[in-house]
C-alpha cells in the first residue's frame, strides 16, 4: 500500500497510510465492473486453454463491486432471440443468442431425455432357432427406431396390460428354406389390434424408421417368430425412446481487436481452422472474419492470430449457442424442436406453481 512520511515535531518519522480519493474509487470500481461483465460475456483463450470458462452466479461477488447482476425479465426479453439457419427433416441448426448455461443445457437434455416417442418394448418370442439368443435378438429389436405419432398413444402404467390405446404391435415372421438369409426391419408387420386403431392410423400406419437395418442371420432350416409391442415413453428410461441422434451445442466464436492491426495471414499450421486471410481486410487494414462458425478455436488456430503481437485476441460469446439437432427419424427435426421448446415451458410453470404454493404457505 501507498504511504507518505509524516515528520513529527520531534523530528523523527511516522508512517501514515494513503487512502485513494472518492475519484479514484470510482475509477477502482467502473474498471472492476468493465473487467466482470467482459468475464461474464466472454471465454478468452490461450495457447494453454481457455482462462475464464466459469460463469459467476454468487451474488456476493456483484455486490462486493456494488453491481446490479438481479435477472430483468424485460431485458431478458429484449436480449433473447434465435435465428434459425438451417432446416430441414433430418437436421435443423439455430443460434439461440442471450441465454445462461443452464438454460441452454436444459433444452438440450431435454430434447435428449424428456421428449416422447414409441419404440419396441416387449417382445413375445414363439421361435428362434438362429444363432442370435432371445434376449440379444429382443434387444436388437427394441433399438429400431419406430415412426408413430406418440401424441396417438396414451401412456402405459406400470402394472397396466397393453391395450389399443396404449401399444401398437408389429409381427415379425422369417423362415430361411435354403443357403442363407437375413431378416431386415421392413420384415416387422403392423399389426391393428382393433377396428378403431386401423382407422386411427390408417393415413400414416407405424412402420420402422428405415426398411434396411439388419435384426439377424438365418442359415437353412432356420427360423425367427414373434410379436412385438411398443408404447411411448422417453429417452431417460432407456435410449432407445430418444428421438435424437445428437442434440449439441458450442458457444460462438469472435474476434475482439485490442488496438488497430494489419491484416492477419492465414497461418500454415492451421489452414483448416483458422477463420482470417490476407485478402479480407476492411479500410482501416484490419483483419476481417470470414467464417467465425467454422473456427475450432484449436491451439493451432489461437497461436496463429498472435493476440499479444498483433492486438486480436481470440474469445467466445458465453451467451451465444449455435445449437444442431438430428432426428432419428419417427419425428422431423422442426418437430423435436418445437417439442422441446413446450416442455421446458412446461417445466416452467411447474416451478412456478410450486414456488406459488411455497410462497402461499
């Protein structure tokens, strides 16, 4: 700490702290805050990894700074928004702009674990003579993916028996006469168990996702018969409900320009991530972005752009996600997307009503 000498009237020495002036504070705290919110918004990186890649949630490391960190449901809403970019049945992509982490990874396990669809969950085996056992062959079976609506079906207690308006069944039936054979996903046979589900699904009948998955091999003389019942249920019970082949997200990378710079040239070792070149500069000679979504941000690509020699500095946006989503196919992507967007509001107000009733108490 500072200090200035005071001469006493004895002439000697004292030792007297200086404390800074309310300017000072000030300037202190605006430039604390500055240093918050910029750790808040941004994960900065290094050839050693990333510095910052937590973010802060205590409000007691706000209100040391005397720093207003409350959740504004108006400047939430301003903020927020997602920007679709791409779309189609198997795959969608989307950026989702000014959420915290745990929203984001909410949404995602959400449309991993919590969005329902049917799939093959008992399996009746009247004969089997391949080489593949009972229970592997149930297993195999249970993991084709089943196009149904599930919204058509209820849900099935626990100690409830399949009915039709809980299940929907498929037989599978395949004799090999001669040389060899193999039973494909397109042999499992819808199979109505009343007039009023034939009628139901007579538009759009549940069938496997993809005709070609291969369930076994039979050799002559051998034989596989069984019934199958699906009913709806969610991925977090078994992975063969979810709907998803992947649901991901990483944050978007940018580009913070400390101090005006020459263009930056696209760096041998990192040709294949680096997201800068000579031939795009702005007026001023910095360099420009040409591609920030196909950056890696790998070690190669931060130790090219040279942050400390040439004033750029390679960063992330902690509240922009750039989100993909591949369907395995009984539903199209948009769907699952639209699904998983009502659950969580659904979650939302359940947590509400209990904080309602807490608070009520």
């Amino acid at each position: 700490m500072a200090a200035k000498r005071l001469r006493e009237g004895d002439g000697g020495q004292g030792m007297m702290p200086a404390y800074p002036t309310p300017a000072q504070q000030a300037a202190a705290t605006k430039g604390s805050t500055k240093l918050a919110r910029d750790q808040q918004s941004r994960m900065r990186f290094s050839p050693e990894g990333p510095t910052n890649p937590d973010t802060k949630d205590f409000c007691g490391a706000f209100a040391a700074l005397d720093m207003d960190n409350s959740w504004d449901p108006a400047k939430f809403k301003s903020g927020f928004s997602i920007q679709i970019i791409s779309l189609s049945d198997e795959c969608v992509e989307f950026d989702m702009i000014g959420i915290d982490p745990p929203l984001a990874n909410a949404f995602r396990r959400i449309l991993l674990a919590e969005v329902p669809t049917v799939a093959i969950s008992r399996v009746t085996m009247y004969q089997n003579t391949g080489v593949i056992h009972d229970e592997n062959l149930a297993h195999r079976l249970g993991l084709v993916p089943i196009k149904c609506e599930p919204d058509a079906l209820l849900w099935k207690a626990a100690d409830a028996e399949f009915d039709e308006t809980n299940c929907i069944k498929f037989s599978l039936h395949v004799t090999c006469t001669t040389g060899s054979c193999s039973v494909y996903s397109r042999d499992l046979v819808w199979q109505p168990l009343t007039e009023e589900q034939l009628a139901k699904f007579e538009n759009d009948p549940p069938r496997p996702v993809e005709g070609d998955i291969l369930i076994a091999k039979l050799r002559a003389n051998q034989e596989i018969e069984c019934e199958c019942f699906c009913e709806k249920g969610v991925g977090k019970e078994h992975a063969k409900w979810s709907p998803v082949c992947t649901a991901s997200y990483r944050l978007m990378p940018s580009l913070d320009r400390a101090q005006a710079t020459a263009a930056v040239g696209r760096s041998k070792t990192a040709q294949s991530t680096c997201i800068f070149d000579d031939d795009h500069t702005n007026e001023g000679g910095k360099a420009v972005a040409i591609g920030p979504r196909k950056c890696a941000t790998s070690k190669k690509c931060v130790q090219a752009i040279a942050g400390d020699e040439k004033g750029l500095e390679l960063s992330k946006a902690k509240n922009h996600y750039l989100f993909k989503v591949e369907s395995v196919g009984q539903m199209p992507a948009p769907i699952l997307f639209q699904k998983a967007l009502l659950k969580l509001k659904e979650k939302c107000e359940t947590a509400m009503t209990v904080l309602g009733e807490r608070t009520a108490e």
